[in-house]
C-alpha cells in the first residue's frame, strides 16, 4: 500500500526551494509519482488513478531517495520538477515525461500511460548498451529486440545505457521484452504493479556507472587469490584426480591459485542431488583434500546448487517449511525441486547446510550454478506458484540475486576473516554486490569467441564490473574431433585463454575434452609455453589487477571498458567491438579468427606496444603482428603500470620487486593498492595505498609515503623503474616519499 501522498494540487510559479524529494501528479488517465532519488537519479512511477504506489523499491535497489533539494513548476499543459543537474518535464495532457540536462534534452517517453510498458524516442545517431549479457548480439544494440529473462546463456539486466549520458534502469523483476525499432525504444513486462524505472544521468560513462552503483550498490573487494588462475573441468570424478591435478601444475611450474570441483561430489544418484555434503566414495576424505590443496598454497571452489534431491536431508527440511518450489528441474524428471531463496528460513537452512559439511572443511569458493533457476516451462506451464515474495513470474529474474545475497551475507556474519567469494551462472542488477558472473555453457567456437567481447561489455556497462567465460568454450563445437589434442582446438583455446587474462577471472572449464594444460602439449612444446605465457601475464598483472579491484571498490571503476567510455567523441572508437580497454591503461585486442595478424584501431593520443615498447601515433587503424604467444596490447602514454615477474601464486607477489612500468608522452597517475589478501578488516582502514605520479616535463616519478597499513605489511620494497626503450632505475621504498627521476 502507499505509505505516501503529496498533494497534487501545484503553484503557478516556481518553488525555489523544496525540502520534498518527490511528487505525484494526477491526470485524467494517470498517476505519476517522481522521486529524486539523487540530483542526477529520478524514479518515474505509473499507475491509473486509483491504484497506489509501494515505497518498495525491490531488490536490486538499495538507494532510498536522499531529501534532495527540488523545485517545481506547474503551467497549465506541464508540471516540471528539477534538481541542480535534471530537469524533468510531465506533460499533463498524457503524463508522458521528458529529460533534460543543463537545458539540453536527453531523453523523452514517446508513448502515454500502459501498465506494464513504456517507450522512448531516441535521437538517430544514439548509441545504446547494456541489457546484461546476451550471447549473439553486437555492441551497439540499436534496432534489437531481446527477451529478457534469465536462462543458461543469457543474463537479463534491463538497464539501457546511452551514448548521451544517461542510462534507464527499468525496475521490473519479470520476463520483459524490450525493442528498439524506428517507432521507439520500449520495455514490455509480463507482470508487475505498473510503470516504474529510473532515469541516471551522468556526464561521462563513469558518472553513469557510479550512478548505477550508487543506485544498486558497490562492490566489495574479493580475496586476493581469486584473480589468479582457476583449473576446472566438468568434471574431476574422484579426490586424487582432483588433487594429481594441482600438484602436476605445481610440478610443471605453471602458476595457479584455485582448482574447482565440480558437481557429484555428493555422490551419482540423482536423488541425493546436492546434499551439500561430501557422499561419493571416491572422495573418501574431502577435509584432508582440501589441507593438502591449501598446503599447495591453492584454494578450491565448490559447485553448489539451489537444487535439492528428494531424499537429501536438505530437501526434507525446505519441503517441511513449505519452501520447494513445483516445478521441473534439472536432473530432469528426478524429482528434484528448487528452493525458494525469497523465504528467510529457507536460506537459512541452505546455509546451515553448507556452513556444517562443506565450509567446515576448508571450502574457500562457491560456484553456486544454475541459479536462474533452471526450469522447464511448457506450453501449459504456470509460473504464477507462490514463493515467500509472491508470484515467481513477478520475481524470476531475481531468483540469482536473492540466492546469492543469502550465502554471502550469511558467510560474512559467520566469519569475517574470509572474504566470500561467489561464481554464479545467472545475474541482476545488484549481483555486484555479492559475487562475479559467467557467460555459462557456451559452444567452443570462433564466432562464439567473437561475441563474448561484446557480451562482456554490454554487462559492464550494466554496471557490473567482474564476467568471465569458460576458456575454449563449454561445449568444443563438433568440428574438432580430437578436442585438446585437435590443431584448431588448440589455437581456439589459446587465443580464448589470452583473451581470459583481461576478463574478471581467468578460469578454465569446459567438457567433452581436458583443458589441463599439460593435456594440450609436453612442456617445451610451442602450445603448452604459449598457454603458459599467457597465465604468467595474468599474474604479472596481478599488482595492477587488484589496484583496479580497489578502484571498482571505491571508486565505481570499471575493468572491462569499451572504447567509448574513454573516446565518447570518437565515432570509430564508438563502433569497436572487438577491442577494450582493461582498467585505466591497457588497450585489448583480441584474436578472435585463425590468424596470426589483425587489424587494430589505436584512438587518438600515443601509444606503446606491450610487448616491443614501440611508441604509436593513435587516431589510426594498424596491422598488428599476432604470433601464436602474444594478444595486441598497448598502452597509453602517461601509464603507470605495476607488474611483478615469477610467482606461482598471488600471494607470492608481496614479497617481491615491485616494477612500475612508465609510459612517457603525458603526465599521469597511479593508485597501487594492498591488504592482507583477505578478511573484512578492510573496510575498517586494514589497507595501504600508495600515490604514483609521473611528471612528463620533469622526467621525475614521485611515490608518495604510504598512507594506512594491514597485518604483515612489507615495510620495505625493492621497486624497479622501467621504462618503454628499456631503460630501468632500482630503488629502495620504506614507506617515505620516493622521487626517481629519469
């Protein structure tokens, strides 16, 4: 019910001030309801007259409005309500909305009044992104129609971002169609209780993203370990297969920080499906398997499902809380059913569960898999069952987030000295909050790679920041007979495994074939060393990597950047998809074809090739050289970039030579984060930052004096200057200020 109702009944003449965020206009055939949620975040609400707003806002929002400061106009066609950055126009004629900014107009509603549905006229050349993560679309998805719901594949985020600067988050947790054709841009929900999105609005991309974040909330810090590499597979059928596969990468010296295991841990009769306890015999002593994977300076992820097994204990206590949910579910036709995440006791009994028989052991990671749910609906299906939020088809495509929230929060308030961290299948907006995404069971293909790019930054630009895909594909397309011993399917994993380094988390996972690289080839074959460059970049960068974590933290930074988001001018930056910035400095370009060569465009300023320190003029197309070993990778001019060179393991890099590597052509800066790699603690100061700053007319490099500090902090660091032509200075850093002049 609402809870509340400003008058409707408006002066002539403008208010100058206003201590009330919101306002509510009634017309002959509708109920609009505006709150300023922030001077640049406006919730539009719809309803016929009559009906009544809720002050609920669902659960990807975690903003309540901030008592900003409005003023409002009526006219006798218009009511107008503006902060110090929106203004937004209602024409009371049809209740249909209009956006400007400092006076110039962004976005209006183009249709009046539909439950459940709204369109909006967008200017010719405008650019939108966003939607999440679908598996066959361009970047640019004007002149698309997308079903969104959450399925193995595709991730439904209905937030459209625009090259204007604004994005609409359209505030509905039901399958909902949206469409761009030359009538309009529109949504259209199954079910809800009305209109009801938000406007955010921003001058850059980043202020759009920060506005989302803001809106939905921001995103912890993850433990250390997790950007390293992950080995996984579908799956390691025992316990000393899953160990004989971590101690040969140890062996071989191949760096790695976390082995996954897979589903049937609990055993291969589909009615103990997920007991979330160790049953199979081929793992006869799980807590002795996970001592030995720790005492190998590694971690292991666990698959968890929200599918219970009719005879698991699990299954007995959620059907006798009422909290199972009627529908099929995979392992098809077994009898399993889904629990109900929405019921309080139901995710307590879920976490009760894994916190006893599987946390208890030394589990450091949750893949919490299928969680959109996977179901099967017919043509007779009726997803109107009631869950503890009311009717599932209202609330599916937050099914993952409301799941995900209760293993993380319930983790964090049982133990604070280990951050969680949570792999999942399905997301929404909010997901950020809790844990990364996949782009799940995808074919291992070319064009499959080829898409992933795109996929990948229409999710960050949703406004989550950490995805990633299964290297080499799920499923190896039929073509490649001989999977991991088959020519072209070692190229395609070796281009999908470089392309990997610059996602959120570097993870190998697939079936039919092993993805081991000792599978692949002998060490000192020219496949395994290839594969094995390319994880060795992957913890080169870790220094910069978790510098970056720290600025999506606190600063709403992105990783994965489309080329837009730093050249919005630049029409050709604009319209790659097949390239992107990872963090501040570092331009990817991606192989995604049989080839040794590709086209690469540079945007305007200089640049330095990666691998040979060249320096480039940008503002042109180049043919880059793209031997087997090496991904196109630049950098801009003005770069600070942290690197460290031979470690095994994450953890290793605190102790070692510090490289910064400096990029001359422009002034610049770098923030270089640390922390004890773990634990909440860094939420209450438990960290160091360290201020880089180039100063291109001098030649001089300035590391500030460390402010803050962690348990077992290093003290003193070796740090090596080096920059593109090779030239290098070593210095001794104790946490002083630090001036290196070239």
């Amino acid at each position: 019910m609402k809870k509340r109702f400003l008058a409707v009944i408006f002066p002539a003449v403008l208010l100058l001030a206003s201590c009330s965020d919101s306002a509510e206009i009634v017309t002959d055939s509708t109920l609009v309801r505006l709150t300023a949620y922030s001077p640049t975040t406006i919730r539009v609400e719809k309803c016929a007259p009559g009906e009544s707003f809720s002050d609920d806002a669902g659960l990807s929002v975690v903003m309540t409005p901030g008592k900003v400061r409005v003023r409002k106009e009526k006219t006798d066609s218009t009511f107008i309500l503006s902060t110090d950055a929106l203004e937004v126009c209602v024409r009371l004629s049809d209740a249909s909305l209009s956006f400007s900014r400092k006076g110039k107009a962004i976005v209006e509603e183009k249709s009046s009044y539909k439950p459940l549905a709204q369109s909006f006229a967008l200017e010719r050349d405008e650019a939108i992104f966003g939607l999440g993560q679908h598996r066959n679309l361009p970047l640019n998805l004007r002149g698309q129609e997308i079903k969104l719901v959450n399925v193995n594949m595709e991730i439904a985020i209905p937030m459209v971002h625009s090259s204007k600067g604004y994005a609409i988050y359209w505030n509905n947790a039901s399958a909902t169609v949206f469409s761009d054709s030359p009538e309009g841009m529109s949504f259209s929900s199954e079910a809800g209780d009305g209109v009801d999105y938000f406007l955010i609005s921003g001058e850059s991309a980043d202020e759009v993203i920060a506005g989302i974040r803001e809106l939905s909330g921001q995103v912890p810090m993850f433990p250390l370990w997790t950007y390293g590499f992950h080995q996984s597979k579908e799956r390691y059928i025992s316990q000393e297969e899953t160990l004989g596969v971590l101690r040969k990468y140890r062996e071989l010296e191949v760096p790695i920080d976390c082995i996954v295991q897979d589903w049937q841990y609990w055993g291969e009769d589909n009615h103990q499906w997920n007991a979330l306890k160790f049953n199979n015999p081929r793992f006869p002593d799980p807590k002795g398997m996970f001592d030995e994977i720790h005492s190998l300076n590694a971690h292991c992820m666990l698959s968890v499902w929200p599918t219970f097994g009719s005879e698991t204990d699990v299954y007995a206590e959620m059907e006798a809380i009422g909290a199972l949910l009627p529908y099929n579910t995979f392992p098809w036709n077994s009898g399993a059913r889904n629990y109900d995440p929405f019921n309080a006791k139901a995710r307590e009994i879920y976490w009760n569960h894994m916190r006893d028989n599987l946390y208890s052991l030394g589990v450091d990671a949750w893949w919490l898999d299928a969680t959109e749910p996977e179901i099967e609906l017919t043509a007779d299906s009726d997803p109107d069952w009631m869950t503890a939020a009311g009717p599932f088809r209202k609330i599916r495509n937050v099914y993952s987030l409301q799941s995900v929230k209760g293993v993380y929060e319930s983790q964090v308030n049982y133990d604070s000295t280990r951050r969680p961290f949570i792999l999942t299948r399905s997301s929404a907006l909010g997901l950020q909050r809790y844990g990364f995404c996949w782009s799940g069971d995808i074919d291992g293909d070319w064009d499959v790679l080829a898409y992933q790019i795109p996929a990948a930054l229409n999710y960050s630009l949703s406004g989550l920041p950490y995805w990633n895909s299964d290297l080499g594909g799920f499923f190896p397309a039929d073509k490649f007979a001989e999977g991991c011993k088959d020519p072209d399917y070692r190229e395609l994993y070796l281009r999908w495994a470089q392309f990997g380094v610059f996602t959120g988390m570097m993870r190998s996972h697939g079936t039919r074939t092993p993805r081991e690289i000792y599978n692949f080839a002998e060490p000192g074959d020219y496949w395994f060393d290839a594969i094995k460059e390319a994880i060795k970049l992957r913890y080169n960068l870790i220094p910069y990597i978790y510098s970056t974590a720290w600025a999506i933290h606190a600063h709403s930074a992105t990783l994965m950047r489309a080329l837009m988001m730093d050249w919005p001018g630049d029409a050709v930056a604009c319209n790659t998809e097949d390239e992107f910035m990872f963090g501040s400095s570092l331009l990817v370009a991606p192989v995604i074809e049989p080839a040794t060569a590709r086209m690469v465009y540079l945007p305007e300023g200089k640049w330095y090739d990666w691998w040979s320190g060249e320096e480039i003029e940008g503002g042109q197309t180049i043919y880059a050289q793209a031997p087997y070993d090496r991904i196109p990778l630049y950098t801009k001019a003005g770069s600070i970039i942290p690197v460290v060179d031979d470690i095994q393991y994450t953890g290793e890099y605190k102790n070692r030579r510090l490289t910064l590597k400096v990029y001359p052509g422009c002034d610049g800066s770098f923030e270089l984060y640390e922390d004890s790699g773990d634990g909440m603690n860094y939420l209450n100061g438990e960290h160091a930052i360290v201020s880089v700053v180039w100063d291109d007319a001098c030649g001089a490099l300035t590391i500030s004096a460390r402010e803050g500090s962690y348990p077992g902090m290093e003290l003193t660091r070796e740090i090596e200057v080096l920059f593109p032509d090779g030239s290098s200075t070593l210095a001794t850093y104790e946490g002083q200020e630090l001036v290196i002049t070239r």
